[in-house]
C-alpha cells in the first residue's frame, strides 16, 4: 500500500517530528520540509533527502497530511495561518501547541469548510511514561473516587499540564481556580489552589523565564499525583517514573499486639511505593533519541487515523479551547511572568555526585 505524503512545517521543536521518519516501524512518507529557508532547515532537508519549500505556494498537490510544527501569536509565528492555508488545499493537518482560543476557532472553521481534519498536538500525553500514568489513572478513577490533585509544572508546559489531566481523569468540568497563595517576590513557583473535573487541586507554577534562553531554567516540566482513597498515583517527571504509593493505614488487630509486626494485616506486605514500568526516569538522550521521536510518530498516525474515519474537529477543538481559556486563567491568576538573567549555566547534578563516597 501507498505510505501517506507528510508535510513538517518548522524545524525548531519540528526535528523532533522529523526523526518519527527514522523509525524503521513508521508507516509514513516524508515528502518534504516548509520552513523559512535558513541554514538549519536546508541541513535537515538534505539530512532527510527531501525537498525544502519555504511558502505554502510551492507545496506540491500530492501531501496527505502536514505537520505545522510552528507557534502562533503566543510566540509570535506564524502556524496557525499556515494550517489554514494548507487545509483549505485539502490537506489534514496537525498542529503543534499552543494556540489562543481564538485561533483553534479559525482552524476549526478552516477545517469544517475544507471537509479536513484539524488536531492540535500536546506532544506530553504520546510520551510513554505520561501514557502509562494516564492508563494507571483511568483504570484508578473507575475503581475509586478522585480526592484531590498536587499538580507542579513550568511556564513553557502549563497548557500540557491541562491536556493530562484531561485525559487522565476523562473529565475536565468543573474546572476553576479559587485563589492564589501569597508568596516572596524571588520565590520560582506561584501556587494557587482551584479544582479540575470536580477534584481539589493544589497547583504550582513556575512562572519565571530566563528570555536569552526560554527553553531551559525549568526545574522540571510536569509532576502531578493523583490520590485516592486507596493510596496515591504519581508521574515523578514527565519522563518517569510513574509510582503507586499505598496509603498508610494501621490494621485494627494492631491495638492489642505486644509487637506491631505480629499484626496479620495482608496490606502490611506490600510494598509501601511501588513503580509502574521502569524505576528510573529516561536520560534526556533516551528523551531526546527515542521518547520524543515515538511521541511523534504516535501523534501522527493517531491523526492519520482520524482522517480516514473523516473524524469531525469540533468536539476536538472545544475541548482544547476549554484547555486553552483555563490555562490563561491560571496565568493570568499568577500574574507576570518573573524574568531572569542568569549569569552562569546551572550545574547540573547526577545522583552520583550526593553520593558520600565508600
């Protein structure tokens, strides 16, 4: 069978969907590149051995699906009238995040005159540690009720935050934010207290950027549990790992043992925190080589499935444009982001160097 023609637009965060077609089990065609021109994306278009477009003009008729791995007026780019422009030729398209809620209701508007199929990618949900929290927390919800959210992110994923858990707990109404707690002008995190599908949830934000270096200075990008009667479940980091924690509780017979380990509590042998998957978290070249690349695929082919069905985007679109309003709530609740000027690189620790030596 013909593999579908695919289209990636940018070659900023676009490299990371343009290595999904290194994947010898990557059912696609990468027919070639529409970006600005410049020495990156002609070295990834000869890398990749394809053609270099740089308007939506020369975009050939035969492309099934394009990629627009470029941001809209939030950042500034240019994306969203790409993905217009590109449906509108009959092209499906998958759009990168974020974009302003006024913007997804142009696609979408786009999409539904063009008879095409629009999807906005948040990238985190395809990434294998976050799926296996995500498929944890579904088979959690449906045995116990949810009792609360501890939720700490980064400025640059805040809108992310908000699709896993969505997708987590199948649920995003009633969602709000109730307050913000008061804290030290130098303190990175802003924590505010609010709710997502009816659970509590405490949230932190960083809201500070270093501008000479906007994609690095996170602490981390996603930590969120989930908790419950029956114990607690935890995506440490976004790129794992993922913990189940039983939830402490004392048997009754304890009260008239002379020793607490007599007690013939069966709960009282397992483990007090238990990992789903791997116990450690992926190294940032296993994030960047294999994780992110798999993410992308999967997005890709998810769409592409989507397209087939001739899926509709309206409900799609709905949802992220409820995501979308409850993200600039919360942003705008923290208030401006900090700016920072670092003088100096973080140095970067491993657990070997807190280590006391032999």
């Amino acid at each position: 069978m013909t593999r579908p023609r695919v289209l990636v637009a940018g070659t900023g965060f676009g490299r990371a969907y343009l290595a999904a077609f290194e994947r010898a089990d990557f059912g696609f065609e990468l027919a070639g590149i529409l970006a600005s021109g410049g020495a990156r994306s002609r070295a990834c278009a000869a890398h990749h051995g394809v053609p270099l477009w740089t308007a939506v003009e020369e975009v050939p008729d035969d492309i099934d699906l394009a990629c627009v791995v470029i941001g809209g007026v939030m950042n500034g780019g240019p994306g969203p009238r790409l993905s217009q422009a590109l449906m509108r030729r009959g092209v499906h398209v998958l759009q990168e995040h974020p974009l302003h809620p006024d913007e997804l209701a142009q696609c979408l508007r786009a999409a539904t005159e063009s008879q095409v199929v629009f999807r906005l990618n948040t990238h985190y949900p395809h990434v294998e540690p976050v799926r296996r929290f995500i498929g944890a927390a579904r088979e959690l919800v449906a045995r116990q009720r949810p009792l609360f959210l501890d939720v700490t992110c980064a400025f640059q994923v805040l809108y992310t935050v908000f699709d896993i858990l969505g997708q987590a707990l199948g649920s995003i109404r009633p969602h709000g934010v109730d307050g913000v707690l008061t804290e030290g002008p130098e303190a990175p995190y802003r924590s505010l207290a609010g709710r997502f599908a009816g659970v509590p949830m405490s949230f932190r934000l960083q809201n500070e950027l270093v501008p000479s270096d906007p994609d690095n200075y996170s602490h981390l990008f996603h930590r969120i549990t989930l908790g419950t009667d029956g114990g607690h479940l935890t995506l440490v980091n976004t790129h794992g790992p993922v913990q189940w924690s039983m939830r402490p509780h004392m048997p009754a017979d304890m009260r008239d043992l002379v020793s607490f380990g007599d007690s013939a509590a069966p709960h009282l042998e397992v483990s007090s925190v238990e990992h789903l998957g791997p116990a450690r978290g992926a190294s940032y070249r296993e994030v960047l080589r294999d994780l992110w690349p798999q993410a992308t695929a999967r997005a890709i082919a998810a769409t592409w499935d989507e397209a087939r069905s001739h899926a509709d985007s309206r409900g799609h679109v709905q949802y992220h444009m409820s995501l979308a309003k409850l993200a600039m709530r919360v942003s705008e609740a923290c208030g401006p982001v900090r700016l920072r000027h670092p003088k100096a690189p973080p140095e970067l620790l491993s657990a070997s160097d807190l280590l006391e030596a032999p």
